[in-house]
C-alpha cells in the first residue's frame, strides 16, 4: 500500500511510514533539504541521525536537534525543517490537548514549495 506524502513541500526526500498508531512518520533528509509544516502543533518531531534546524513563524528561537533530541512544535505556525547534514527524523502525533484536531488530518495537504 503506498501512503501519501505527508510532509509539505518537500524536497529530495522519501517518507516511509513507520506505524499507524500512533501516527508516527520516519523521513530521510539529504543534507540542505528544506520542510515546511503548516498547522502541525502537537507534532514531536526527533532527530534520529544528523542535525536539523527547526524554526516557526514569527518565534525569535532557532531550535537546532542533534541525533535523539526531540522538539514538539507548540502552535499551529508554519514551521519550517532544514537538515544541515543528511538526516534522518520521525514526526509522531502526541496524545493530549496540544492537538484539537488530529494532526494527520490537519496537515496532510501537500502545498507548493513556492513561497516558504
């Protein structure tokens, strides 16, 4: 069964999903490879080999995770993921109040890489 892509706008990576419950998504970043996540709050996003850099709109941090650091993304900004090396990263749902709607619902839809 091939699974659609989950991240938006990416670029030069294959996602494989890793189990159904709870949704969890493993990913494979080439160095340089940008993500852009929209309305992802509540998402745990854990670097599982090399080092990404995280960001959201209009939050002055810039959150950098090495392999098994975790972040969860706080609100329903536009976050974006660049791999600064190869890279390879799960994003897994989180039970809780974090998420009204789950969060496979809320960002799944792919959107253009222009205007990141």
């Amino acid at each position: 069964m091939v699974m659609p892509s989950i991240f938006i706008c990416t670029m030069h990576a294959n996602e494989v999903p890793v189990n159904d419950a709870p949704f969890l998504t493993a990913l494979a970043l080439p160095a340089r490879a940008l993500h852009s996540l929209h309305h992802a709050q509540g998402l745990q996003l854990t670097c599982q080999e090399g080092c990404l850099w995280v960001t959201l709109d209009h939050d002055p941090r810039d959150i950098v995770l090495d392999s098994g650091q975790s972040f969860t993304i706080p609100s329903a900004r536009r976050t974006l993921i660049y791999a600064l090396e190869a890279s390879q990263l799960t994003a897994r749902e989180l039970p809780g109040p974090a998420a009204a709607t789950p969060v496979s619902r809320r960002w799944l839809r792919p959107e253009a890489a222009k205007g990141i």
